[in-house]
C-alpha cells in the first residue's frame, strides 16, 4: 500500500483540533495501560507540535501540569502547559523545574523524541537510540517511585538492551506498535511501569 501522509488518522487529527497525528499513539497506550491521570505532574519530551501535551492536558484536568521540551516551537497553548524551546541536552533540569514552579519528581514521563532522519537505517537507529537513553537517565533522575516511563525507539538491535534496562528500573516493561502508527515504520513505543 502506497504511504499516504494524509490518512484516515492525519484526517480524524485534524477533525478533533489535534496538531498530529501521533496524538493516536499516545491516546492508545494510556487506554491500554491507564496512564495519565487528573492532578498529575508530566514531562513531555520532544513533544512539538503539540499533541501529546494536548491530550495529557485533556486527561491531567486544571489541577495537573505539563512541561514540554523541544528543539521546534511549540505553537499551540494550553492552560496547564508551560513549552520550552530548547536542547534537553543543554537544560539544567532542576533550575528548569523550579522557574516554571514544577516539583523535581515528575508522575510521568513520556518521550516522542526523534532525529533528523537520514535515511540510513543504521545512523537513524543509533540517533534514536542515543535520544531514548537521553530519555530514560532523564526518568531515572526525574521520575517519581511508581512512575510511568515512555519512550519512542527506531526498531533495532538496542531494543534488547534497553529492555533490560527498563527491568531493572521498573516493575513491568511493555513494548507496543500502537495501530496508528504507519505500518512502514519501524517505531516502536517502550514503556517502563512502576518505577522501583
């Protein structure tokens, strides 16, 4: 079947006031795994244009908050979310948190971070894999005990290691090809449940 970057979910995105399609991908993780919850505290990771942070914010209700990170401007406001444009890499996190009034230890953390892609599989594997080990330290700093981590990876020989990583740190580890996702790619969502 021939890629179609307008689809039925580009479609129902738009229909809903969605800025992405991939709102669908975090909508059935947490309708699977239950997730995001009123009065949580969340950091979104790679989160423009937006979407993910909308439908956290939809979830997480006015007593819950969200501070998203990324390179790209974040256009789309929500009441509960505070966007930073910027490198993860090159934030203090701590002084991060506490000018924007958010406590250090976070419900949720959740990253949709991807590279440039190349179209080399082995560079575009190794850049993802170097954003998701950037998320998870970022989980094992930030998150709170019984926290939940989310992570996007570029299919490849790293998902074994990280898996095993994810074990170590969390009470039960879940990988998922959420159904939105376009059958051509090779991402693949990993989820650490239980932070120990």
């Amino acid at each position: 079947m021939a890629y179609n970057p307008k689809d039925y979910y580009f479609k129902k995105a738009k229909e809903q006031n969605f800025a992405a399609r991939s709102v669908f991908k975090l909508e059935e993780i947490d309708q699977k795994f239950r997730i995001l919850k009123t009065g949580q505290q969340v950091l979104d990771m790679g989160c423009a244009p937006g979407s993910w942070s909308q439908y956290a914010s939809q979830k997480l209700g006015d007593s819950g908050r969200i501070l998203g990170v990324d390179l790209t401007e974040v256009k789309i406001q929500l009441r509960n979310a505070i966007f930073i444009q910027a490198d993860l890499r090159d934030l203090e996190l701590s002084a991060t948190f506490q000018q924007h009034g958010f406590s250090e230890k976070f419900d949720v953390v959740m990253s949709d971070m991807a590279p440039k892609t190349t179209g080399i599989r082995i560079t575009d594997q190794a850049r993802s894999a170097e954003l998701c080990e950037l998320a998870f330290m970022t989980a094992k700093t930030f998150l709170r005990p019984g926290g939940t981590f989310i992570c996007k990876l570029f299919h490849s020989d790293d998902f074994t290691r990280f898996k095993n990583m994810i074990r170590v740190d969390y009470g039960q580890f879940e990988a998922m090809k959420p159904d939105s996702t376009r059958k051509i790619s090779k991402e693949i969502f990993l989820i650490g449940l239980r932070k120990k």
